[in-house]
C-alpha cells in the first residue's frame, strides 16, 4: 500500500507542477485505465473472501461432527487448552470476519481432532477385540456391540466403560487362570500320591487324564509343594481338551475336585505319617539290618496303608512284648505306690496304655522312672489322705450305729458305767468328725496342689462330694445327719441350743473353704498338660 500512496503521490506533484487541471472528469479520464485494474483486483479479492468463508464453514462444520463423535460441545473445544494452544487465537477472537490466519487456526484444530478420534477409533477396536477374546475363552456373555457402532461415538464416557470392562475381565481371567493352575496342579498331585483311579464316566476327569499324560510332576509327600505358588500356566491352554475353560462353572467343579481330594489326602496323611515314623523307630530300636527292612514308597494308596499298619503292628507287638516285660519287674512296686498314691483304676489303665503307644524302649523307661519319682514325691501326702479317710469313714459308720441304737429302750437297763461311757462318746463324736472334716479337707487341698491333679473318687472329685455330704449332713433332719439319705430342710429351732452356734461356725468355714477349692482348680487346669506325663 505504500508503494501505491507513493506513486500517487507523485503522479499529483507532477499534475500539480504542470499546473493541469485536477477536475474529477479531466482525473477519471486519465486513470480509467488503473481504475479498472483496481476494481478487478477488488472483485477477485472480494470472492477469495468469499471462498475463504466457505472454507472456514466447512472446517467448523467438520470440527462440529468430531466434538460430536467426541462427545464434548463446541464451546468446550474453542475455549480448551487445545485450541488455545494455537498462535492466531487471540487475533482470532479480536477479527471475527474471515481470515486466512483463522482458516489455518480451525485447520489445525480440526487435524487434532481428527488424531484424537484416530487413536481413540484405535483404541476401541483393540479393547473390543481383546474383550472379545476374554469373553470368549471365559465363556461368559458379550457385553458390548461390535466396533462397527461405535464409530460415531467415541466419547470419553464410551472409552472409560470399555477400558473398565476389559480391565475387569482382565482380573477376572486372571483370577480363574490362578485358580484353575492351583486346582488342577493339586488334582494332578492328589490322583498320583493317592493313587487314584479317573472316572470315565466323567467327561471331566477323562479331560484331566489326557492333560496329565504330557505333563510330569514330582511324586513326594510333601505339604509345601500344594502350599507353594504354582507356576503360571503349565496345565493352561487355549486349546485345552474339552470340556475344560475358564467357565466359572468349570473351575468350581475342579476346586471342589481339588478339595474333596485334599480331605482324603488329610486323613490319609498322618496315618502314613504315624505308621512310617513308628515303623522307622522300631527298626532302629531292634537294630534291624536294611537289607531286611521294606521299602517305604512315597504314597497314599489306601491299599499300601493297610499294608503299612500291617507292618506296623507286626514290630509294634515286638515292642509291646518288651514293655510288658520291663514293665512286669516295676508291677509290684508301682502296685504299692497306686495304692498308697489313691489313684484310679482309670488312672492307672491310662498310663499303661501311654506305655503301649511308645515305640521304643529308652522312652518306656524315661517314662516309668518319672512315674515312679512323682507317685514317690505324693505318697506320703496320699498314705495321710487316705488315713483320715478311713478314720473319718469309722467315725460316720459308728455314729450311724450309736443312732440306730439310741432309741431302744432296753439300751437303758445297762450298766450306768456303759450309759456314761456312750454319754460321754456322744458328746465327743460330732466335734471329732468336725475336726476330721476340716483335716480332710485341708489334706486333699494340699494333695491336690502336690499331685497337680483333682483328687478323684470313683468317677467325681472327691472334695465336691465332701462339700455335699457335709451341707446334706447340716440340713438333715435326724440326730446325727447319716440316716436320711435325702436332705430334709427344718427350722434351726429343731437344732439343740449346744449345737446350733457350732454348726453355724463349720457351715461358714464351709464355705470359705469352696473358696479355696476354686483357687485349687485354677491351679489345676495350669498345670494339666505338666502333670499329663505322669499319669
């Protein structure tokens, strides 16, 4: 434009220094020439503006359709970071008419569109497809429409729905892949270590049959090696013999598979276990040379336990012979010290068979020589036990006698020295067995903290039976409290006033007394597992 003002500019000097006539008639005529060029360069501007607008509508047209595909209003676009990001949008929002700097700014916005649907479109059709292969070997339902519909809708909330399903079937496969690895691996180890026999019945099993044919696995009996993590798709395939998947009904029916037979292998193990350990034990204990001695196989087989046990039981009567026979030179003595101890029948038939489950000779006789130190540890407490419970049996068994006789009356012809002698016991008798009452009781308190046991009388604590006896004797109705079997409940008034405040005094003594037997049978359940040894 400048060098247009310029030459104008001079072209009016020089009209100016002729001194020509500058009317507008005389000037139109000289220039028509330049006018007509100028008007054809304004015509042809004119309709490159023009072509220019069309063009930028087509481009905001094209523009429009991707944020719909994209899912995100026209406005959002304009005034986002990505099309801010361009070097003409502030001279875009100042010059509204039609430009060829906002041509190339709406181009460039509409390329990155393009991009983004591009990838997006990319993306869609690779997670569908993976959707469709997860589907597929999970055997579950397609979720979604083929990729062909999703081609005008690709919108954020269309990708992070697709994203997430495949992410959720993604764990879901790999949580079956772990569990079928685990279940299947389990089921191969539990069918050889137990031997057990595929039922062809079962599509299932003759499924597992050819699986297990080409794959080799380590026969021990071992527990780590079902607790260890399995190696990763060993037993997993696609193209698996049929019908096993990763259907969610296929891996439930090998986990309870996997479980039925661990149940099995659980029973069987510890009498593998018991039989192997006694058997191995036994040889060592007789000194059996290995030539002569079997070969244990690593197996669960039911048929090899019978044989096991068999086995077992052969050398387990070598060594029950020779406990009998260790255990025959101590009978007597540990007859005596049972005996002066006060221990049970049961007791003593618990012990003997504590003997009989021992599998070597060194442990018989720990075991006797602890026995025989703890029954000579209590014998001295027991032997005065049981005195005072013989003493105080004759001393109730003469009060229930004297109280049978003391209502005849042909008691009163004898002889007075008698009378007084029977006088004199009567009132003598109560306050002994009161006595007796409280050193008993004192004596299995102090027997039971020593044996570390509850002293037991037929098949009940005595010291509860001594608590009931002596509240039944107090309620009793008759003179001396023996006769009545039941307790029959009366007035104080009936008591004589010589014996009402004592026996008041014992029942509270009594009483305190339970508190102290409840101290006792704490101690009791402490001590239970040290003092199971001796017994």
């Amino acid at each position: 434009m400048e060098c247009l003002d310029s030459k104008i500019s001079k072209l009016y000097n020089l009209w100016i220094s002729l001194g020509a006539p500058l009317d507008s008639s005389i000037v139109n005529n000289k220039l028509q020439h330049v006018l007509y060029e100028i008007d054809r360069v304004i015509e042809y501007e004119e309709l490159q503006k023009r072509l220019l607008s069309a063009d930028i509508e087509d481009i905001m047209a094209n523009i429009e359709r991707k944020c719909e595909i994209l899912g995100v209003p026209l406005e959002n676009i304009l005034e986002s970071q990505l099309y801010k990001s361009t070097p003409e949008f502030t001279e875009f929002h100042m010059d509204l008419n039609p430009s060829f700097s906002r041509q190339q700014t709406l181009f460039m916005l509409d390329s990155r569109l393009a991009h983004e649907i591009h990838q997006r479109r990319l993306h869609v059709k690779d997670w569908l497809s993976e959707i469709a292969q997860l589907v597929e070997e999970l055997t579950d339902v397609q979720p979604f429409k083929p990729y062909e519909e999703y081609d005008d809708d690709m919108s954020w909330s269309t990708m992070q729905l697709i994203s997430c399903a495949l992410r959720d079937l993604s764990r879901v496969q790999m949580v079956r892949q772990n569990e079928f690895e685990s279940a299947i691996r389990a089921i191969h180890y539990y069918w050889n270590i137990l031997n057990v026999t595929p039922d062809f019945n079962d599509s299932v099993d003759v499924a597992l049959s050819q699986t297990f044919e080409k794959i080799p696995i380590d026969i021990r009996i071992d527990e780590s090696f079902i607790a260890c993590k399995p190696v990763p798709k060993v037993y997993y395939h696609k193209n698996m013999h049929k019908p096993l998947s990763l259907a969610s009904d296929i891996v439930a029916a090998l986990k309870m598979k996997a479980q039925a037979l661990q149940s099995v292998y659980n029973v069987r193990l510890p009498m593998y276990t018991k039989y192997v350990k006694g058997i191995r034990t036994i040889w060592e204990e007789l000194n059996i040379p290995d030539e002569k001695r079997c070969i244990i196989h690593q197996s669960l087989d039911g048929e090899y336990l019978n044989e096991l046990r068999i086995n077992f039981g052969k050398l387990k009567a070598v060594v029950r012979s020779m406990t009998e026979e260790y255990i025959d030179k101590f009978k007597v003595k540990l007859e005596t010290l049972w005996d002066k101890c006060l221990l049970t029948q049961r007791e003593r038939d618990d012990f003997m068979n504590r003997l009989h489950e021992l599998n070597t000779m060194d442990e018989v006789r720990v075991i006797v020589d602890e026995h025989i130190k703890y029954l000579q540890k209590i014998q001295h407490d027991g032997a005065r036990l049981a005195k005072l419970m013989k003493e105080r049996k004759e001393l109730i068994q003469e009060m229930i006698d004297f109280e049978k006789t003391a209502s005849d009356p042909s008691r009163l012809f004898r002889a007075s020295f008698q009378l007084n002698q029977e006088e004199r016991w009567r009132k003598t008798c109560f306050p002994t067995l009161l006595r007796l009452d409280d050193e008993l009781i004192e004596a299995v308190c102090n027997f039971e903290r020593i044996s570390k046991k509850p002293f037991i009388v037929g098949e009940r604590r005595y010291l509860d039976t001594l608590f009931d006896e002596i509240a039944d004797r107090a309620a009793n109705q008759t003179f001396f409290g023996f006769l009545n079997p039941e307790p029959a409940y009366r007035s104080t008034r009936n008591t004589t006033k010589n014996q009402e405040p004592r026996t008041k005094t014992h029942v509270i003594q009594y009483k305190d007394l339970r508190i102290l037997d409840t101290d006792v049978s704490l101690q009791f359940d402490e001590n239970q597992k040290s003092t199971a040894q001796y017994l």
